[in-house]
C-alpha cells in the first residue's frame, strides 16, 4: 500500500466538536483557516492521506439481540468529530502533528493510533489464538 | 470523493473487539472465519471501501499546552479497535450491514456514523456559522473569508 516502506499508517481521531461555542465568528473563521492550512499543508506534504468530519446522527450496534439505539457512543464532549490518515515515520512524527492542532486550546483532544498494516480479520485471527492460549 | 452521487459514506466504529477472547478456540476460528467472508462480501460487493484494525497503544495529545498522554483514548472495551468505510444508499443500509458483524454476539459494539460530503473544513464552517446565526439571531456571513464554502449559506 505505501511506496515508502518504512512509513506507516496512524489514525488522528478528533473529539470535541463544540470547541467554537464561547468564539466570536471571527475567532471562528479565524480558526478554521487555520484549520484548512494545517490539513492543505499535510497533504501537500504527502503526510495527510486524508480526513473527515464525521455527522453527528449515528447509531450504535450491540450485543447478540442486535439492539440499535442512537448514537453517537459516546457524550458529545468525548464523540469522535473527525479523522485525519497520516501516512509518517513514526508515532512520535504522528504526535507531533496532532500537537499541531489548531483547536487543540478549546477543548479538541487529539487521539494518535497506529493503524495494522494487515486488515482487522487477519489481524484479529493471527492474535486471538495467541490470547486465548495465554 | 464518490463516483455514485447517490451513495453516501459511513464510518463504521468496532470497539470491544477483544470480546472474542472470552470464547473458545473453536468458537474463535468460527467467527474468524464469519468475519473474513462478511468483510470480503461487503468489498466484492463495493460497499467497504476501507477495512483497517487499530493497534491497541497510542498518543492522547490535549490542552492548551499540548499535554501529551498514553492512549488509547478509552478503556480498553471502550476503545476503537477498527473500522469500515462503507459507500452505501442511505444510514439504513449501513445500520444493515452493522447488524452482520459477527463478533457482536461476543459483545462488541459497531458506531454507525455519516461522512458528509463536503471536506470537513467547509462542513465545520457551514455547521459552526448556522449555529452561530441561531446564537445571535443574526445573520453572520463574512464578506470576506478563505472558507469558499460559507459564502454558500
């Protein structure tokens, strides 16, 4: 997938989609350049594959009934708002962008994970057995 | 970003994946087994774009003064642990697709959550000046803004 191979996948996971309550609107537009540049410079720069803002309506699927209720899972301080995939050389180099976050002074909390090279199945099913055994 | 302007896309949120541990070997192999075929189904089907497993460590980055913390975010159970990008007509059809998962029976959790089209720059800005406009009872569009998108309100 990647043609450098000693780079890697993280995820940035956004929480805290309220973060401009309490701006003015040119505190609020202000901060969204801010926004547009830092993700336009990402990619450009070949380290943002990309991003999203996720909608707030969702659903949450659980347990063996299938139950569905409303979601998102969790309250709306600690829903996840958005993503952004990098592709870096390190969690330290994933860290470091997510410290860069412009929102990161209003409430943004900016979650850095790694993401498997492998997809989830093969993943799961190489790791489990090893888990169980243990 | 969609070749099908009549789909949408949905994010779809594993958490408590490591449910499976509390079945036997047997039982394991069986929902692997579910779970390949289910996955592979939704991308020959073109409805899975993407299909990605999070490693269990990470960074949580929060503050003004950018405190940096282990992660993940969550406990363990309540942690994202993986996700699919689905491209599908509507939330039904991605809650349909939620409710195949074959480790919910173990006890994991699928968040079902649209994509909106637009980039998210554009989308934040559109959503944060409407509510601003409720806040102040005011119309307030900026005559000049390097956000294009908002002089569409």
């Amino acid at each position: 997938m990647n043609n450098a191979s000693e780079k890697s996948d993280y995820l940035l996971l956004f929480r805290g989609a309220d973060w401009h309550r309490g701006l003015s609107p040119d505190e609020i537009q202000k901060t969204m350049t801010v926004w547009m540049g830092w993700f336009n410079r990402l990619v450009e720069e070949g380290r943002c594959k990309g991003g999203q803002s996720l909608g707030p309506d969702s659903k949450v699927v659980s347990g063996k009934m299938k139950n569905v209720v409303d979601g998102p899972y969790a309250e709306a301080k600690e829903s996840v708002a958005g993503y952004f995939l990098l592709t870096v050389g390190s969690l330290e180099e994933a860290t470091e962008i997510a410290k860069e976050c412009p929102t990161l002074g209003y409430g943004t909390t900016v979650e850095v994970r790694p993401l498997l090279a492998r997809c989830a199945a093969s993943e799961m099913a190489a790791t489990k057995p090893a888990t169980v055994h243990a | 970003m969609s070749s099908a302007s009549t789909k949408s896309e949905y994010l779809l949120l594993f958490r408590n994946t490591d449910c499976l541990a509390t079945l036997s070997a047997e039982e394991i192999k069986k929902v692997m087994v579910e779970w390949v075929a289910w996955s592979d189904r939704l991308i020959a089907e073109g409805r899975a774009k993407a299909n990605r497993a999070l490693g269990r460590t990470g960074k949580i980055v929060s503050g003004k003064d950018r405190n940096i913390t282990d992660g993940p975010f969550a406990e363990a159970k309540e942690a994202v642990a993986g996700y699919f990008l689905v491209e599908v007509a509507d939330l039904d059809e991605a809650l349909a697709i939620a409710r195949e998962c074959p480790t919910l029976s173990c006890g994991a959790t699928v968040e079902v959550r649209p994509m909106p089209k637009e980039c998210p720059a554009h989308q934040l800005a559109a959503a944060t000046l409407r509510e601003i406009d409720g806040f102040f009872g005011r119309q307030s569009v900026p005559e000049s803004s390097a956000v294009g998108a908002v002089s569409t309100i």
